[in-house]
C-alpha cells in the first residue's frame, strides 16, 4: 500500500518533500514507508535524500516533574510558611529521589535555610523548571542557556528524527515491474520465459567472505614462545598427564606432605580413581627417608612420611611435576649410560582450586623452562633468564629472592613494563635442590636451574586484555580472536 501511494503520488507531483509528513497524511506507518523508498531507490525508481531533524524532549525525570513540579519547589512547599522544620521530618514529605536534588537546588537558589531545623528565606517562588518543560513538551522554543541547564540535568535529551525526500528516479515507473531472478522448470514449460522481464545479473559482485579458523591469542603466543624456546635449543616435555600423583606432583619435589597448597582448598583431587597403582618403589623409598630424615646435607622435615597420601590423584597444579617426571628418566638414563645434558621446556594447562576473577581462573597455563648439566651456579641461570626474556622484548630484569620448597636459592623475576611505568613480577625461577636431584639418581656435580611464568599474563599484556576472563569461557569475543593479528615477539 505505501508503493502504490508514493508512486502514484510521484506520478502527479515533482516531490515528496517529507517522508514524516507524507505518512501522517496517508495514514500510513513512517517505518513502511521508509522500507519502501529504501527499496525503490535501490531499484532505482526513486532518488531519495537524507532528512534529520533534532527536536528536545522530555526524559523520563522531567516528565515527572512537568506533572508535579521541580524537586526544589516540592521541598519548599513541604517547608512550613511559618516557623521551621526538622530535617527529619521534612524528609518524610517529600519523595526520597526528590529530596536530594530539592535541598541542593533549593539552598542555591536562596530560597530556605539548612541544616537541622530549616526554614524558609522567601515567601512565593515561581517553578520555572517546570514552565520549561512544558513549554519543551508543547514544542516551543526555549532559550539556549536554559536548554543547557536542563540538558545537564538530565531533564531532556536531543531526539534525533530521520526521514527522506523522494523523486523521480531514471528507472521511474507508475507501477512497479515485477522481475524474475531464476529460469524456472514452470517458465520453460509453459513458455512464459518469452514475456517475463528477467533481473539482470551483478557479475562484478563479490560473494560474501569466507570464513577460515582463527587461532586463539594464547595459541599465537604459545606457538612464538615455542619458537623461542625451540631456538636456544630446548626439548619439548610431553605434557598430555593431566592427572597425576600426588608424589609427582608434591613429593618427588621436596613439597612436604602437611603443605598448604596439598589442601583441598587449593588443590583438586579426585574421586575416581583416587589413588594411583604405579609408582617406582625404589625412588619411592628414598623420597621417603629424605622427607623425613635427611640426607645430602640436608635434616628433611622430620616428620612420618604416608604413603597414602603421596598415591591421591589430583590434577596437577603445575608443570614442575612433568619436570620432575622427566628429570627422574634422565638420572634413570644416565646410570646405563653416560650422562648427557639437557635443556626441557613444556607450555600446558594446570589447575588450582581457586576462586575466580578479573586476575585469576581455576584453569591456566603455565611455562617451564629448566637446563640440567653439571656445575651449574646462579649466574647460569641469571644468564638463561635474560637470554630468554630479551627474545620477549623484555630487557630490565630484576631478581628478587624467594623462597620455594624444591629450589635453593629461589628467585622472583620482575621485568620493567613500560605502559604501566613500573616493575611487574613476570615469573619464579632457581635451583633445583638436592633432596630433590640426589634420590632420583644424579651426581653431586650435575645441577638444575628452572623457571616458570604463566601463559595468560603476557598474552594479556601484549593483546590489551585486563580481564583474564575475556580469554576462556563464555566471556570469550570471538571478533577478538578474529581481528587481531599474529603475536609479534622480537626474536633475537
């Protein structure tokens, strides 16, 4: 109905000046009316020109008190013409979201006196915020410093209108043409192919873009550290033992077994299967009397080592327990043959039984690097570290002392983060102890330097992201992961 009408109408006249007007006169809808001239103008049988009108309306505040008054007079009026008024008891006449706003509006205006008894200054005041409003209600004009005064507070608001200007176009036509886009099997049959006008085809447009996989920015990042890591001529550990042991994860580590972080509360354990059947007896025992009575220099923790609490599954809660597994193999290795040196790295998820928010999850990625050869000293691993991190574009380190329960001495890396403009912690790092090396079979000369950062927080930095959230989960924007290119890291 609104073709034939804005055809027809164009037919008679050069113009329709105002598609608003022109619905209003029809008692058409405006929002057909405008899909229909959007349509014509793209088949061409209309030129149409952008309208937009700005008009003041009321919000949703300001009509309240276009009815009932500005918040200013409600609270003077509630104030008694002679004498005063507790505070208290004025504020049960007047509306809470009134209250507010009528003292502060009322005290500028001169017009009571606050404080614990209030009173007025004047006797008659005239509500000229209410006069305004509806005057901007009836469509009048106002002036220019009292529209402001309004708009600041929030009382009304810029509405914008849009519309068209429609006329004739090259291809104008009284009715519409009715095209065909498809040779059908009834158009050849019954011959009507002869009569139909057929819709010509676009043979310069382009179809719509396919859509390939898009890998996740912590994927970008973890394949250029591997790159990284790869360059300084590191193995990759196998990292697919989600679950572990807890003598892997904790105690082939030094970790003793009344720790905090071997609670429920920060670790995971498991139901099923809730303990492990498979573990290196021999090793095992020699775990058993370094905890509690020493050995290598050291005293142990002096306490009754159980077994069952080493065999508990949980899921690992970090990577370190994949090195301790490795590391073990190798001093395995080495008593068959000679010993080799070896550089390890792993990239992979662990879990902590934490709660979550904008900085933490339960589910994470850690990095591990570690060198095993003899005679390492701090200085290597000082070395290591700056190497490593001057490939991520991160050249001021710091070290900080530390303490962990399987490395002697420890350090806590801080790297200087110029868009912050301060020292951030990056990592951990130092030496692997004794009690942990001279169980699993290594001589008194070969020693481990190893450090550790998590995958999340330099994705975060080097994407912009600061909720770590926005990374995993439904929380996830897939045209993130579209739109940002491959992670740049200067490798030097």
């Amino acid at each position: 109905m609104a073709e034939e009408a804005i055809l027809g109408y164009l037919q008679n006249h050069e113009e329709i000046s105002d598609s608003g007007q022109f619905a209003t006169d029809h008692g058409l809808d405006h929002s057909d009316v405008v899909n229909v001239i959007k349509s014509l103008h793209g088949f061409r049988y209309v030129d149409a020109q952008d309208i937009k009108r700005e008009t003041d309306v009321l919000t949703e505040e300001g009509e309240k008190y276009a009815e009932h008054g500005s918040p200013e007079v409600q609270l003077f009026l509630a104030v008694p013409a002679e004498g005063s008024i507790l505070k208290e008891e004025l504020q049960k006449l007047v509306d809470p979201a009134v209250f507010k706003i009528g003292c502060s509006q009322a005290a500028k205006n001169k017009w009571v006196q606050m404080g614990n008894q209030i009173y007025r200054k004047v006797q008659h005041v005239e509500d000229r915020i209410k006069d305004l409003l509806l005057q901007i209600r009836d469509g009048q004009e106002i002036d220019t410093g009292d529209k402001k005064s309004l708009k600041a507070r929030k009382l009304i608001v810029v509405q914008t209108w849009k519309g068209y200007s429609v006329r004739k176009g090259p291809d104008y036509a009284p009715i519409r043409r009715r095209t065909a886009t498809d040779l059908t099997r009834e158009y050849l049959q019954g011959g009507d192919w002869r009569n139909i006008e057929f819709k010509e085809y676009n043979f310069s447009a382009k179809g719509p873009p396919s859509e390939g996989g898009h890998l996740h920015p912590l994927n970008k990042v973890k394949d250029r550290l591997k790159d990284i890591f790869r360059l300084m001529n590191f193995e990759e550990m196998p990292t697919n033992r989600y679950v572990e042991s807890s003598f892997w994860n904790f105690d082939a580590l030094f970790q003793p077994q009344q720790h905090p972080a071997r609670d429920s509360h920060d670790t995971f354990f498991l139901k099923a299967p809730e303990m492990t059947k498979q573990l290196p007896e021999d090793y095992v025992e020699l775990v058993k009397r370094v905890h509690e009575s020493g050995g290598y220099g050291s005293r142990g923790y002096g306490y009754d080592w159980k077994r069952e609490e080493a065999n508990k599954n949980l899921l690992r809660t970090h990577t370190t327990a994949i090195s301790s597994r490795m590391l073990y193999a190798v001093a395995q290795l080495a008593k068959q043959q000679s010993f080799t040196p070896k550089r390890y790295f792993s990239i992979d998820r662990v879990f902590r039984n934490e709660a979550v928010d904008r900085t933490h999850l339960a589910e994470f990625h850690q990095i591990e690097g570690l060198v095993c050869d003899r005679g390492l000293t701090l200085g290597h691993l000082i070395g290591v570290l700056q190497d490593f991190f001057s490939c991520l574009g991160m050249d001021k380190l710091k070290f900080k002392p530390a303490y962990n329960p399987y490395t002697e001495p420890s350090m806590e890396i801080f790297s200087y983060h110029k868009g912050l403009g301060k020292w951030v912690e990056i990592g951990n790092s130092g030496m692997f102890r004794p009690e942990m090396l001279r169980p699993m079979g290594f001589s008194e000369d070969v020693n481990v330097i190893a450090w550790g950062l998590s995958l999340e927080r330099p994705t975060m930095i080097l994407y912009g992201i600061d909720n770590i959230r926005e990374l995993f989960g439904h929380k996830v924007d897939l045209a993130l992961v579209k739109r940002n290119p491959l992670c740049l890291i200067g490798i030097q």
